[in-house]
C-alpha cells in the first residue's frame, strides 16, 4: 500500500542505526522516553493523505522512520512496516499494556510488512497507552508518544475506523 522507494532507504538507515545502538531494549512504563528508543530525537507523526492514513516513528522532517503503520481510512486494517534484517522473520511482534499481537509480515522491497486489525491488542493498547514495544528478527525496540504526540496516535486510529 504506498509503499515509496525512499521510505526504504530510511528504514535501512534507521535499522542500521538501531541494530548498531543495541541488541535489547527495555519497556518502562514509568519513564517519559523508552528505554532502548531507536534515536533520542525519534517521535511519532501522523500524515493524512487524503484516503489514507500514515503514523511513522521516525526523525522530524526526514525519511529516517523505524516503524510506519498505514491504514485506508475506515479500513479498520492496519499495515505494519519494518525493516528486514538480515535474515527475514515470518513475524513482526508488537507488545503493550501487557498484549501481544503476533503481525504475519513478507519481506517486500526490504520492508516487513504485514496487516492486523485496528483493534488488535496490542494496537488497542499502544492507542490508549501510546507506548508499544517492537520486535522483529532479533531486534527490540520501544515506542512511546510523548504527550503532544498522543494526540496523533488518536487521529490515525480514528482515520482508521473512518472517524476523521
């Protein structure tokens, strides 16, 4: 689904730079920023494209994004994306509020990708909590919305149910 070349090229760099950084994170759920974050100035940021929605987890005005999830609007259906490592895994796992979803993915132009429902539970609890953990190929990293970016998180669910 919209799917570019740059996007790519960013998520390898952002890979790289995470895999470099770390080979294990850790949740916290009492601290303002997740441990083991890809980047420190990594944040999370909604786009709507008119029938689509997108929320990267990535560097301000840049391509540099480590997770991108993308909707049609009033899908309900949420595409996950994620950068292959080295040896492809057949799942990506998102983590939160206790939840685990289990998100079928194929490598696809070095992107993992793979679609779970809007109300999968660890989605449903990254949407209330705005905090998710991510892990694929050996890799774990964690996510967490800072307070002004709750309210992106929000509008992408919401683009996703066809409520925006």
């Amino acid at each position: 689904m919209l799917h570019k070349v740059e996007w790519t090229a960013a998520m390898v760099l952002a890979a790289l730079a995470g895999a470099a950084a770390q080979t294990a994170c850790t949740y916290s759920p009492r601290s303002e920023a997740p441990a083991g974050a890809l980047a420190p100035d990594f944040g999370l940021f909604f786009l709507d494209e008119g029938s689509s929605a997108k929320l990267a987890y990535g560097q301000a005005n840049s391509d540099n994004v480590g997770l991108m999830l993308q909707c049609a609007k009033g899908s309900r259906t949420v595409e996950v994306s994620d950068m292959v490592r080295t040896v492809p895994a057949p799942t990506l796992a998102l983590a939160s509020e206790g939840k685990r979803t289990e998100v079928k993915v194929e490598a696809k132009e070095g992107l993992a990708v793979g679609r779970a429902p809007a109300s999968a539970p660890a989605l449903a609890g990254f949407r209330r909590s705005g905090r998710m953990e991510v892990s694929y190929a050996g890799l774990r990293y964690a996510v967490a919305a800072r307070p002004a970016e709750k309210a992106s998180v929000e509008r992408f669910f919401n683009a996703c149910e066809g409520r925006a």
